[in-house]
C-alpha cells in the first residue's frame, strides 16, 4: 500500500513537472510571440509613416509647382462686373497655367468681362477690363427721337449719328450702352457734354430735316470707342439759350417722326423707306417745309451784301466751309441775341 502510495506522488510530481515546463515553454512562446508582433507592428507603422512623409513632401513639392488662380461660381455676361462672391480659388499645374493668371483677388473683383466667360473659367488679365468710374455729371437719359435698329436688344452697345439731307453724317455719342430698351425709347447715361451735343444735335434735325439714328457695334468689348465728330453748332446752342422749350420741341417732332415711321413699317413690313428722311414722313415737316424752306429745294440767291431775299433762308452744311443757317440767325434775333457760327 505504501509503495502505491509512492510511486502515486511520483507520478503527480512527475506531471505537474511536465505541466510546468509546458506552461514555461508556451509562456516563452507566448512572449516571444508578442515581440515579434510588436516588431512587424513597428516596421509596419515605420513603413507608413515614411510613405506618408513622402507623401507629404510631395505634396509640398507638387503645391510649389502649382500657380494659384481664381474662376467663376455662375456665367458671366460681356461688360458684366465681377463680384467678390462671384471668385473661387483655384490651383492649377505650372505647365498648365497661363502666364497672365489672375493670382490676386483684388485683381478680379470689380472689373467687368470683355467676353463671355462660363462657369469654371480660370480668369487672366485677358479677359477682364477696368471699369470706369461713374463721373459725377453722369445721368440716365430717356430717348424717343432717335431711330433704332430693328434687332436692337437691351446691353447693346450704339453709337448715335445724324444724318443730314446734304449726306453729310456725323458722330453724336459714341459707344453707349443700352440700359434699358421699349423701343422706340431707350435709356442710356449721359455726361453733361453729351447731354449738349444731343440736344444740339435734336435742334438741327428739327430744323433741317436731318435723321438721328443709331448703329450697333460688331462686337463692342473688343472694339474702340469712335471719336465724336457732330461739331455743335454756336447758333443752336443760342437758340436754347433764348429758347429752352426749342429742344423739347424738337425732340417730341422728332419722336412723333419715328413714331410714324415705326407706324408705317408695322401697317407695312415689305415696305421700302423712301422720302427725304424721318423728319419728311411728320406732321410737322409741311410746317417747317413752308415756313424755313426744304435743303432739297432750290437754294435762295443772295444779294450783294450777303442777305437772302426777304421770307427765304438758306441753310447749308459743308465739311470745309462754316455752316450758314439762316433760320438760325434769324430765330435768335426774334429773341434779341446775336449770331455767331461755330
């Protein structure tokens, strides 16, 4: 029974020193196990963070090599002003950018689109102009005398000409956009000197039987603005000097002429313009035809001393020679002034 016994604490003895060296060699395994995990973990995290300092560096490196620029949120019309919602930043490669990309914001904000420019656009000096300052003299004009072409739409750009009997065809504002269009009115801003010029020139067609009219540019961001040529006559601006009512005078003969010619063109689309101009086709030319005389008809003689006979006048408009109206002169003595030619 003892020996049993023995041999039984033995065997116990036995397996808890097989057990134990099975505990120490997967405790062994277990650490050992755990090192290289931590090891392949460091060298993975080690891999990554060199990949990301690579990347980052690249980033640095691509980020020099990129020019920043602006575009546009929305679309933007021809001699339409750009505003500071209207830019969003952009960057482009340096191989792609063009020279004159507009890096500044300041630079776009504020000025206004020579072309169209579409969503997305990048912008460049190209594309953009300084808008002009609003002058201090700078009024919205309402204009019904003037006759305008047929597919005239509003944010065109005209100059306004007149045109007398004799042929001779001249300049009166240049380069002025259509604000508002209810044609046969539109409305354009004006300086005080245009203001003049258009309201001499209104006279002259009045008393002349003379055609305002406008004309369109081809493509006005790119054109120049034309170069005035109507040379205001002294004589007219006396007469509105001495007679202010003169001009909303002529200016309501003149609209009542468009008015019948725009009448007539809509009672007959086929038909051909004929006549000795607008002014012919009123109301109001007979009066004037019977009163001053037609610069179609025969021209008056003159008397040694430079007069016309009594009850005629003449008036005459040469490119060389100072302009000689009569009717002119002969109004402005009615109102006590004297005379003097431009």
């Amino acid at each position: 029974m003892s020996k049993l016994r023995q041999r039984t604490k033995h065997l116990i003895y036995a397996g808890l020193t097989g057990a134990s060296a099975m505990g120490l060699l997967f405790a062994g395994y277990a650490v050992w196990n755990a090192m290289e995990h931590n090891e392949r973990e460091g060298a993975i995290k080690r891999h990554y963070q060199r990949q990301i300092a690579d990347l980052e560096q690249a980033q640095l490196q691509s980020q020099k090599s990129m020019a920043s620029g602006w575009t546009l949120s929305r679309d933007v019309a021809p001699g339409e002003t750009i505003k500071q919602g209207d830019l969003i930043q952009i960057k482009l490669p340096l191989e792609a950018a063009p020279g004159n990309l507009i890096a500044n914001k300041d630079e776009a904000a504020g000025r206004s689109a020579k072309i169209e420019l579409g969503k997305g656009t990048p912008l460049t000096e190209a594309m953009l102009y300084e808008g002009q300052p609003t002058a201090p003299d700078l009024r919205n004009r309402e204009m019904k005398a003037v006759s305008l072409p047929s597919n005239l739409k509003q944010g065109d750009t005209v100059d306004v000409r007149i045109q007398f009997p004799s042929g001779q065809d001249y300049i009166v504002l240049s380069k002025k956009k259509i604000d508002k269009l209810a044609s046969p009115t539109m409305w354009i801003k004006m300086n005080e000197q245009e203001i003049l010029s258009l309201s001499s020139a209104m006279v002259d067609a009045y008393l002349h039987d003379a055609a305002l009219y406008a004309l369109t540019y081809v493509e006005p961001e790119m054109q120049s603005k034309a170069v005035p040529t109507y040379p205001v006559n002294k004589a007219v601006m006396k007469l509105i000097a001495s007679d202010p009512n003169i001009v909303n005078k002529a200016e309501q003969t003149l609209a009542e002429a468009v008015r019948t010619a725009l009448e007539s063109d809509l009672a007959s689309p086929d038909a051909q313009a004929s006549g000795n101009g607008l002014f012919s086709a009123s109301e109001y030319s007979s009066g004037y035809g019977e009163a001053a005389g037609s610069s179609a008809s025969t021209p008056s003689t003159f008397q040694p001393d430079g007069s016309t006979p009594a009850g005629k006048s003449e008036d005459t408009f040469t490119l060389d020679q100072p302009q000689q109206n009569k009717l002119l002169e002969q109004a402005v003595k009615e109102s006590g002034g004297s005379t003097e030619q431009p």
